[in-house]
C-alpha cells in the first residue's frame, strides 16, 4: 500500500505490487507485506522475478482469507508469474480468478539456458481457485525444482498442480489439499514428486503421472474422499509408493489405482481394487494392505487365464499386455479383501510369459 495499492477488489493494483516487488528487488532482497484487502490485477501479470536477477524477494499477505489476489485469467495468461527465481517465499493469501476458468494461477519458468534456474522456493498456505492450472511449471532447459509447497490448497481448477515436461522435477507438498479439480489434482510429467500428509475430494483424479515419467512419486499419510474418476492413474514406467494412506472410492469395488510401472503399497486401506501392468524387471509390493476387489476378480484360480482374459492375482489385476516383461516381481504380505473377507498371508513370486500364446503366470515360492 505504500506503492499505492487500495485493496478495495476494485481498483487495478498491479502497478503497485509490481513496484512494491521492483524495490524489494533493488534492495537486495526483502518482503513486500500485502496487509488485508483484495487485490485486483486485472488480466495483467504479476511478475516475481525477473531474468534470474530478483532473488529473495518474498511475498507475505496475512491469511487466505483476509488477503487476496483477484485477476481474470480467461484468456490464458498468468495471475503471477515466478521467471527463473531462486530463493522465493509466497505466503499466506489466496489466488482467485473471477473470469472463466482458465489461465496460471502461479507459473513458474525458465528459458532457454542451461542448470537449475526456478529453484529453492517456498510456497505456503496458497488458496488458488478457477484456474486451468493452479500451478504450472514450465522451462526451456532451465528446469524448475526444488519448490516445497507446505499447506496449499487447489480447488475448482481443472488441474491444481501441472508439472508440463521433463525440466520440472524435484517437488514437496506438505499437507496437500485438492478439492473438486476437474481433471486431476497434481499431476506430474517427471521427476520427482513427494507428498505427505493430506486430504482430497471430488477431484477427477486426486494423482495423475504422465507417460514418460522416470522418476519417483511417493504419497505418505494421504486420505482421499470421493474421486471422481480412479484415486491414482500412472502411464509412465516409474516408480511409485504409496504408505499410510486411506482411500474411499465412489464405490465399492472400483480401480482405486492404475499403474503400469513398479509398484509399492505398504500399510494403507484402499476401498477398491489395483491394476498393475509390470513392465521387465518391475517389481509389485502389496504390505499389510486392505483391498476391496468386485466378485470373482479376487481369485487364484483365475490367475492362469490366457492374455485375451487379463489373469487376475491375489488382490490386484495384471493387464492383458502381451509384451513379455521378463523378471517382473511380486511380493505379498498380509492382504486383506473386505469383500470376503479372505485374508492373504504371504506371497513371492516372478511373473513371466509363455511366448507361445503370451500367457502370464506368477510362479509362486514357497
């Protein structure tokens, strides 16, 4: 406000943060205190950030709800925009685009040089709503990584986390909450992602990892109510784990997780079923896990089934795929199906392919 800002949702205040942020910058660093009010930018951007020059420069309101940023986004572009930052704290307001849904919430980026240039940033307690993107990395070979997200709540986006290609990697979300996202509620291309703690609804995918991923998404502590759609889709050979979670589909006895890539679940009760591709030398791991499977699909009988009928194990599907995935592995422990109550104890095992007809067998130790 001493840059000229009203706050009254009304008057255009851009100038005047972007002047606020421009002095903290030419001073080496500081924080621009956006106090209480709603802060209209208008259909302009907010630029934090600028040209790999604006380093610790940090943005504090008071709370989400007492300090906001309004904007509309319907054309596509960004309300705030963090180009090759290092080092940045945004905290405590909320995000709204009061247009139609569409456009950044918070866009991080970097052009076209090479190294880590988005990186080392905080964002905490962050409302964004009415987005396409709550938030979306971007990079040229610059990446974008390293960015902890503490406390964030996304809703009403189509999607509230996007991380677009392999130059965005390395994220932490602490006590993530994704509510009623159209598409999914993080999404991730590559790299790294890990969330503990957390809560979701009615989002069209709660966890959505895109073909291509080679990292490593790990989901600790989460409660997820009601998606929409499956809880988790993977089309991507990566690997995933998930702990201490608790799930409850829409239904009973719906995919609860779709994934392609090696696998492991491990002290978590999920209110559906798994599928679970297996590419060579993958590996599944079910530990101490409450499943629930519709009718016969929780069966060993059916686990000798030609590749035209998708074999089913012990509290998972495996795909018809008919690729030979050689060496893929599976371990069992401690499974429990709440349909019938049947209760598998242990299970190890390598999964094959008779090349003749492409069956898929999971040959059992003892």
């Amino acid at each position: 406000m001493n840059y000229g800002a009203k706050g009254d949702g009304t008057t255009n205040d851009l100038a005047a943060l972007q002047a606020a942020v421009d002095a903290a910058d030419a001073a080496g660093g500081g924080t621009v205190w956006l106090g209480p009010g709603v802060f209209n930018i208008g259909t302009g951007t907010w630029k934090i950030g600028n040209a790999n020059t604006q380093h610790y420069v940090n943005v504090s309101g008071i709370n989400m709800t007492t300090s906001k940023i309004v904007c509309d986004t319907s054309a596509g572009g960004a309300a705030i925009y963090l180009n090759q930052e290092k080092f940045v704290t945004l905290k405590e307001f909320s995000i709204i685009n009061e247009g139609v849904r569409g456009g950044y919430g918070i866009q991080l980026g970097g052009d076209g040089g090479v190294g880590t240039q988005t990186s080392g940033s905080i964002v905490q307690h962050l409302f964004f709503q009415n987005f396409w993107y709550g938030v979306f990395t971007s990079g040229g070979i610059g990446t974008s990584s390293e960015i902890e997200f503490d406390h964030c709540v996304f809703q009403l986006n189509a999607y509230g986390f996007y991380s677009a290609n392999f130059n965005a990697v390395n994220f932490l979300f602490h006590m993530l909450e994704i509510y009623d996202n159209v598409i999914a509620g993080l999404y991730v291309s590559t790299g790294n992602a890990t969330v503990i703690g957390g809560a979701s609804s009615n989002n069209g995918n709660d966890f959505y990892i895109a073909g291509g991923n080679d990292g490593t998404v790990k989901i600790v502590g989460f409660r997820a109510e009601t998606p929409v759609g499956d809880w988790l889709v993977s089309n991507a050979d990566n690997y995933l784990s998930i702990e201490d979670c608790i799930i409850h589909p829409r239904a009973t006895g719906v995919e609860v997780i779709h994934a392609p890539g090696e696998l492991s679940i491990r002290n978590s009760q999920l209110g559906g079923y798994i599928t679970w591709g297996g590419f060579e030398g993958s590996a599944l791991t079910l530990d101490n896990v409450w499943v629930n499977t519709p009718g016969n699909d929780w069966s060993f009988g059916n686990q000798y089934s030609h590749a035209s009928n998708p074999p089913f194990g012990p509290a998972f599907r495996m795909t018809n795929d008919t690729g030979i995935q050689l060496d893929a592995r599976v371990h069992i422990r401690n499974v429990y199906e709440g349909s019938t109550g049947l209760n598998v104890p242990d299970l190890d095992g390598v999964m094959g392919v008779r090349p003749s007809d492409n069956m898929r067998v999971c040959l059992v130790s003892d």
